[in-house]
RNA sequence: GGGGGCGUAGCUCAGUUGGAUAGAGCAUCAGCCUUCUAAGCUGAGGGUCACAGGUUCGAUCCCUGUCGCCCCUACCA
C-alpha cells in the first residue's frame, strides 16, 4: 500500500513536470525529518529552481496543486524554501489495509535467476563467526529477494581439494598415521566432535609446517594425490570433506540457513571446466603468455584489464608488474582462473555443465544437491544459468573478483560482468577484552587495537556452535527464570528461538562494510537494539490478542466494523497513525535494502517497529478498553503491527517465541 | 609505492540518489511494575560529523589536500 502511493504521487508530479514543464524527471519521495510534517515529502522543486530560474517555493506551488487531487491525499502543503509536504486521507489509507492485510502480495519479480553464492567454507574445521557473517548475510539477501518476488537459487561452494583440505589430511596421515578406516570409525565415535578434532588438527599441522618447512612436501604430495583422486591421501581428502560439509550444514541449519546446490571444486576439476575456459580466455584473447619478466612462461591478465586506473601510466613495464598470473609456469591453473571458469557456468556461458544427485534433504522436505562427475539415474533440477550473481565474499578478496569480472568482460560478455556482483563484507574481529576472555594471549600493541584478527591456521577464533551453545545456555537461564513452570522441551525451544534472534540480528546490525568487533558481553546481551527486544514486541502483540480471546473477547468483524469513517475517527491519534504509518512500510524497507544491497535496513526497520510497538503497548490498554469501537481499532492495529513484524522476521530468518 | 575502505556522542554504530532542529543502542544519572509479561517505558546529560579548502541557494554526504587507522597488492587457496 505505502509504495503504491508512493508511485502515484511520483507519477503525478512527473506528468504535470511533463505537462507543465516540459521536462523528463523521476521524482522521488522522501520521509520528512518530522512526522508533523507530514507522511512524504517531494524535494524536486530545489534541484529545478536553477534549471527554470524560479524560486524553489513558487515551483512547488505549481506541482502542487495536482497532488490535491488524488484519492489518498489529505492535504498539500508547502513549506521550508520548497518542500512538497503531503498528508494522507488517513481512514483511506487505513481502510484498505484492513481489507488487504491476510491477501497475499503481488509478485513483483521475473522468471529470471538470481544466484546468491555464500557460506563457501574450506571444508577441513568447524564453522567460526566470522562463517556466520557470511552466511546470515548471504542467506538474509536471499530471504529478501524471495521476498520480493525474484527467483532465487541459494550455492555453497565447497573447496573440497584444496590447500586448507589437503593440510588437515596431512595431519591424519603422516602425523597421527590413521587411514581412511581409522579416521572413518572416528565419525561414528560420539565422543569425537569431528569438525571441533579437525579445528585442533589443521592448527597443529599449521604448526608443524612452521617448525618442520621441509614438511610441506606433504602438503604437495597430498595436493596431488587429491587432484588425481587416487590412493589413500585421496580418500581421506574425501571422508574430510564430506563429513565436514554435513556438519556445516548442520550447524547453519540451527540459523534456518539452507542451500538449494553445493558445486564443488572436485568437479570443476574432473569434469574440465579450467580447460574449456582456457580455450575461450585464449581464443578472445583475453590472457597473454608473458615472454620475458618475471612472469615469464605463464599466461597472464594484463593489469589494464581489471585497474581502471591503469591509463595514465604510460610505462608500459610497470602495469606488465601488476598483471594477474592466470596459469602458472608449471602449466597449472591459479585459483582465480578457475573462478572464471566457474563464474561463467553461473552464467550459463561454459558450454558445459555439472551432473547432480541429492546431498541431503532438510526436515522441511526442501533437497541440497551436490555436483558429481557421472550421470547419475535421477532427474535433477535445473541449476545454475543465472541472469544475476551475487557472491557473498569478505572483501579482503575485491581483488580477485575484480579480475573475475574482468575475465568475462575481457571474453566479451559485458552483461554478464555487470551482472556479477561482489557482495562484500568487512570481517568478524575479535574484542581484546574477550581474547583474553577465551585465553588467547595478546601482545601490548593487541591490547590497545580495538579488534584483532582470527587466525584458523592458527586455530584462534570462536566456534559457530560454541557461539550458538552459549547463546542457548543465556537465554535459556533467563527463560528458566521467569517461566519456572513452563514445560522443559518448550522452554528449551524458547531458549532456542531467541538465541537464533539475538545471533542472526548481531549479524545484521552492522553495515556490511563495517568490521564487526565481536565481544561477547555485547552479543549476549538480549536488551537494546537486539534480535530478543523485537521478538518481545511481537510476543506482547500475540499476547494481547490470545488473552482478548481467552478472557471471552470476541475479535470483531474488521472489515464490518472499520469503516473509513471509523478508522479516520480514531487515527486522529497521533500515536495510533504513526504505528500504523510505520507497520505499513515493511516492504518498503526490504525494497530499499535490496536495493542499496543492505540486508542492515531490514534489520533496523524490524527494530524501529518493535519500538513504535513498545511504546503502543505502554501507552495503550487494549483489552481494558471501554469504547468497543476504539478497542476493535486497537485490537486490528495490534493484529496489523504483529503481522508486518513477523513477515520481516520471516526476512531476517527470526522466529516469534510464544512466550518470553 | 599502487588500489580500496574507514574516521559521526565516553563506547559500538545508523544516517535512503546533497535538504528542514545530525539519530539509535550501550554506559552514566533520575523516574515508572496490584494493570495485556519491566528482555519494557519516560526523561536528562553527552557532537567543531578527523582537519583545511572548494563546488552549491544549501555539504556528515560530492571534489581536492592533510593527518590517523584498517585491508588488499603471490607462479597460496
């Protein structure tokens, strides 16, 4: 409703600028600073007043006076040096939502793909924070697009023959001298928490390498092994990885966080993707073999290629320095040029595809499929031919997907590198205050930082389900506490829901440019700008509406009861409109979070409604109310504000406790 | 050296293509629970939007410079 008024006051000062002006605009609205001001502002006279040589308020009046003329519109005022102010008919407004709210919302999306690629954890440790920034961010932007009507497929790459891989296998096999049976019996060992073991193991191989350089054969040799699949190195490689994917989809599961394709670097490696990429790279000429220089004998991207700034240097040796090896002098692919090749299956542009079989399938009934290298029996859905990607990847790596990019549009597909779109994101720090916490020794100039980095290598960091775990354990004292007869599994549940909420809306508070300094006082805390102060908004909402029945309330006939007349009557109350006006706005704020790709708006609009809802519940005595028309007003806002909270909950991956 | 990001209240952060009196949360202080649950509500204090120029009717926002912090800049993935 809120946009679609939004759209006809826009359209109509476009046609009288047309009309009148003779000019071609898209006319924007803004909120007003105040809401005494009004519900929307148009500003467009300021930005023509030098274009017409007239002064800003006499252009508004012009525009003006047309906008009076729509339905909804209350009234137009001018005010300031220029500012269209625009009330709402607010029994109008009111009224249609009562008739629409419970209708489903129009689809506003296409047929076309969006890929959203994250998570794309190395499969040899468990899942740390600085994942779950990854993945809740991913995972939200999907919720969101899904939300508005775009067809979305959600990826998880795995990296399943890598260096991070190969190093943990190395450590079973030449340090703790198991074989793939030993390591085998260790997952069905539930004593063993084997993600958490591999955590230990990959920093003590790390280690190890540090004291012993010449173990790094190991490494080369494993790395081998894994790339031609054979042997004992190989088959480790494999029961690693795949145990530890499970247990990363297991752990985001806890986060409602599921995957719809998990492509894998074993395939892209089996199944050729490098060198049919290679083919074309040549063919158009988009990589060069590097004659002489230190890059001699590989093939390389010129620098030109990815730096827009390379033009004004006319030294041509100095950008032959910073061009991007592409493949080796050895004749072996880097990582980015099989991140091209990769890319353009997203796109559907390889010529080749993955064959598929089902992974697992989420309690929900929803199936994960994973890539393989053999035609399997069973049909699979169709993957990856996307119109649009989005990859989730800190942004440490903006380098190597600018060169990413570069390669498709160095192959000549323009629309597909602007179509691929690097969704970045600062890294998850730690506080010094909760390094020390966890016993991690700091060094003085550490101490006065206001973050330091994690180290996986190192095996320094905070666990995902340790995280998830602690939350639970807090949230479920509290719980314990106020609802000491409540039943235990429920109470367990509660406890759950609420952790998940303070987790998810941590992830999301911030900026996606904005390094996240983890503290854990702060991310257990429950008060505030939190996941748990929202949820307790909508628990107060359900609350209200549950005991109104329960003490023998009857919930009115809205649409009867709530004429426009009624509705105008009572949102003269300031207050009252101003929820409504908010609660209104929901989809709005995705829209608008989609489009400055930050999932953070949603989240602040989730708390910015929790508030208004807060203050309502303080202010306002629902049940107790005498005036059975106010009260019926009450209790649909009440049902309204509750409903367009826990539709954004939906986006932000929260679920409402039935009690708090 | 080059590329990118950042600098807003004591702390952590928002600030929607430049617009009306720069906002939250935490922390501090003062109030509010026999009422639909206080994980809440109300109020107070706290700002040279790093600094200096420029563009503009108008700059926290755009441009230039300076200072400070961070990341990237492998024939590692």
């Amino acid at each position: 409703m809120f946009q679609e008024i939004e759209a006809k006051l826009a359209e109509t000062v476009e046609r009288t600028l047309r009309e009148k002006f003779g000019l071609k605009l898209k006319v924007s609205l803004e909120q007003p600073k105040q809401s005494s001001f009004g519900e929307l502002s148009i500003p467009i006279a300021f930005q023509l007043a030098r274009q017409l040589r007239k002064a800003p308020r006499q252009i508004a009046e012009e525009l003006a006076a047309p906008l009076t003329h729509v339905r909804e519109v209350a009234a137009v005022e001018i005010a300031g040096n220029g500012y269209i102010n625009v009330r709402l008919q607010r029994g109008a407004y009111a009224a249609s939502l009562v008739k629409g709210s419970g209708v489903p919302r129009e689809q506003t999306g296409s047929a076309q793909k969006i890929i959203v690629e994250h998570t794309n954890i190395n499969p040899n440790k468990a899942a740390h924070i600085g994942h779950l920034r990854n993945a809740v961010l991913g995972d939200t932007f999907a919720r969101m697009l899904r939300r508005r009507g775009r067809y979305v497929e959600v990826q998880n790459y795995i990296d399943n023959t890598g260096v991070q891989v190969a190093d943990v296998v190395v450590g079973f096999h030449f340090l703790q001298k198991k074989s793939p049976v030993d390591v085998k019996a260790m997952l069905d060992d539930p004593q063993i928490r084997f993600d958490y073991f591999c955590w230990d193991l990959y920093a003590r191989t790390s280690a190890y390498y540090g004291e012993n350089p010449e173990a790094l054969g190991w490494r080369a040799e494993t790395l081998h092994a894994i790339e031609a699949d054979e042997g004992d190195l190989a088959e480790l490689g494999h029961i690693v990885a795949d145990a530890i994917v499970q247990a990363h989809l297991k752990t985001m599961y806890r986060l409602g966080i599921e995957y719809d394709l998990l492509p894998r670097e074993s395939e892209i490696l089996h199944l050729q993707f490098w060198a049919t990429a290679f083919e074309l790279l040549k063919e158009r000429k988009a990589i060069y073999f590097e004659e002489a220089g230190k890059n001699k004998g590989c093939w390389v991207m010129p620098a030109s290629a990815f730096r827009s700034t390379a033009q004004d240097s006319d030294e041509g040796a100095e950008s032959e320095e910073d061009s991007k090896v592409i493949v080796r002098s050895n004749g072996t692919v880097t990582y980015v040029g099989k991140d091209i090749a990769y890319q353009l299956w997203k796109f559907g542009l390889l010529g080749k595809d993955f064959f598929y079989r089902r992974w697992s399938q989420y309690p929900d009934g929803h199936e994960v499929w994973v890539t393989t290298d053999q035609p399997s029996p069973n049909e699979s859905p169709a993957f990856g031919r996307g119109a649009k990607v989005f990859n989730v990847i800190d942004s440490r790596q903006s380098y190597l997907q600018d060169v990413v990019v570069a390669g498709l549009r160095a192959l000549n597909f323009p629309e597909q590198a602007d179509a691929s779109v690097h969704f970045s994101y600062e890294m998850v720090a730690l506080t010094p205050r909760t390094c020390l916490e966890m016993g991690i020794a700091l060094s003085e100039e550490d101490k006065r930082r206001a973050y330091v980095e994690v180290s996986g290598r190192k095996g320094l960091g905070v666990k995902a389900d340790d995280l998830i775990d602690k939350l639970i354990e807090t949230a479920l004292a509290e719980v314990e506490d106020r609802h000491p007869q409540a039943d235990p599994q429920e109470r367990r549940t509660v406890a759950e829901q609420i952790a998940v909420g303070a987790l998810r809306y941590f992830m999301l508070k911030f900026t996606r440019n904005s390094v996240i300094a983890f503290d854990f006082h702060e991310a257990l805390s429950f008060e505030g700008e939190t996941g748990p102060y929202a949820q307790y908004a909508a628990v107060r909402a359900e609350q209200i509406l549950r005991q109104y029945v329960e003490r023998g309330g009857v919930m009115p006939d809205f649409e009867k009861v709530l004429t426009q007349e009624v509705l105008d009557r009572h949102l003269e109350t300031e207050d009252l409109w101003q929820l409504l006006w908010l609660a209104s706005k929901a989809d709005s704020a995705v829209e608008r979070a989609i489009s400055s790709g930050e999932p953070a708006h949603v989240a602040k609009y989730a708390f910015q409604l929790a508030q208004e809802f807060n203050a309502f519940y303080h202010d306002y005595r629902v049940i107790g109310e005498k005036n059975t028309e106010r009260q019926a007003v009450l209790l649909w806002l009440t049902r309204y504000a509750r409903e367009q909270l826990l539709g954004t909950f939906q986006v932000l991956g929260i679920d409402q406790p039935p009690y708090m």
